[in-house]
C-alpha cells in the first residue's frame, strides 16, 4: 500500500493529463487514479491521499462540467494551483499508418480540440470517458485503423506509438488545477502575489449582484475569475464562484469581502494559496 502522504489523487486513468500535471506540481508523490471527481475528494477525506489534482478550466473548452457544484461540499480546502500545458498526441499501434486510420478515441474535449487533424484525416470521433481510457482501449482493442488522442504518457503506458505530436489546434491550449488537501493551508499576508477563491450567493433582489461586488473595485481588489451557475435545481437561484488577487487580511480584499458578506446571503471561503509563476508570465505576455 502507498504512504498516503506521499500519495496525491486525481480524476482519471494512469496516464491522464491530470496525472501528468500530478507529476509535473508534486514530482516527489505517488498519483492515485480515481474513477470520479467525487473519489478523489474521498480519497483526501478518507486520508488515502494527502492532495488532490483537480481540474477547473480550459483556455479552450472553458469550465470542467461539475467541478464547482462539487467543490463547495468536497470537505477539502484549495492550497495551490497548477498550469498544465496540454501537447495532444496522436496514437496508434506499432505499425499503424495515419493514412490507414479511420476511427479516433477520446475524451470530447480532447476532440474538439483536434478538430482541424481530425477532419483532414476524415477519422470518426468516438467519445470515451478520459484520455487515458481511450489510449487503453484502443491497446486492448488491437485494430490499426483505430487511433487515440492522448498524452504521451498514456501511450507509454499502453505501449502506442506517437503517431503525431502536438496536434491541439490551439497553441495556448492549457488546463488549471486546483491542488486541494484536508486542511487550509494560508500563506503568510506579505507572501505574493497570492489568490483567494470562495463561492457566494446573492439576495434576491434587483442589482444585488453589483452591489456585492462593488466594494471589491472600490478597494482595487482585481477579481481574476467570476463563473455564476444555478443551484438546488431553482432558475432563480445562482452561486458565483470567484477568484481574487490578494490575502484576506490585506486591507482591500478586507473590506471588500464585508460588503460581498453584507449582500450575500452566504459567502464560503474556498483556499487562500500561493499564484502560479505562469500567471506572471502571461502577464508579461499582455
């Protein structure tokens, strides 16, 4: 059995792009494959692991389905996040020829963003549940014309040869993670530059949305990510999550998070945690 604090756990089969982005922000841990989101949070809860690698968004498919319905009641707290890029491989058995293929395998964000490959080959797309289970299947299954879009981890895993490297129609095609444990971790106030996270929800009444986000532009707090999404199956009841630069002791983000508590009707703190080196660098890029 793996030393649980050695272990961090994510969604997916050996090979995943969230097992390789374990690989990449904790070298020094053993990954756990879990089946489900809801695993992986278990899996920390149930002390099984010490961290989870979680998935919140693409810079082409935009928000992961269902990971902000879950993150609220998971029980863990955010003391981290990752950048990971994502290079898409096309994968085949030894021998195979690209010109010979005729079917491709994935996750169906994967596909859409392969799209471009996937039509100048004239490939059927076959949607699987992850990447790395779509390498494995097409490893079990054994038939030439059938290829996967997957990590090149996952085809060593499986024994597939790179047909084709990198062929992500996007260039920027990056995935962020959210890296979780039992317990918060805070950085100290003067440690930077730092992002909050935490979830709230609105009173019921006209521009109350506005007026709860207003003291964050009157005290210069910059607001990185706001996602609204409907909650307890009412159309007239939305959460927010939302990422913002700063410490909540820092006097800004203070105050800000008294006006966003006065017209809120419940505000959830989420994770305070050191910004990812690739949030300067993008920056820079700006």
């Amino acid at each position: 059995m793996p030393d649980a604090q050695r272990t961090i756990a994510f969604q997916g089969a050996p090979g995943a792009y969230s097992d390789l982005a374990c690989r990449g922000a904790r070298p020094e841990l053993e990954t756990l494959p879990c089946r489900a989101f809801e695993d992986a949070f278990a899996a920390v809860r149930d002390s099984r692991a010490a961290l989870a690698m979680i998935p919140i968004e693409n810079s082409v498919a935009g928000r992961v389905a269902d990971i902000h319905h879950l993150l609220p009641d998971s029980g863990l707290y955010i003391i981290g996040e990752h950048f990971q890029r994502v290079n898409h491989h096309l994968l085949g058995l030894p021998g195979a020829e690209i010109s010979a293929l005729t079917h491709v395998h994935s996750h169906i964000h994967a596909i859409n963003q392969c799209r471009d490959l996937i039509r100048e080959l004239g490939m059927e797309p076959v949607v699987h549940a992850d990447t790395a289970g779509a390498a494995a299947h097409v490893a079990a299954k054994g038939d030439k014309t059938h290829a996967a879009i997957a990590s090149e981890l996952a085809g060593e895993i499986d024994a597939l040869v790179s047909l084709k490297a990198n062929i992500e129609d996007a260039e920027h095609n990056t995935t962020r993670f959210l890296i979780m444990a039992r317990e918060a971790i805070v950085p100290h106030p003067k440690t930077g530059p730092l992002i909050t996270s935490f979830v709230f929800r609105v009173r019921n009444v006209p521009a109350a949305l506005y007026k709860a986000l207003g003291g964050f532009a009157t005290n210069g707090v910059n607001m990185t990510k706001l996602e609204s999404y409907l909650v307890g199956g009412n159309f007239t009841a939305a959460q927010f999550y939302a990422d913002v630069e700063g410490h909540p002791e820092h006097r800004g983000l203070q105050l800000a998070l008294e006006e966003l508590n006065f017209f809120s009707r419940e505000v959830k703190m989420l994770g305070t945690y050191p910004a990812h080196p690739f949030r300067q660098q993008r920056k820079a890029g700006d």
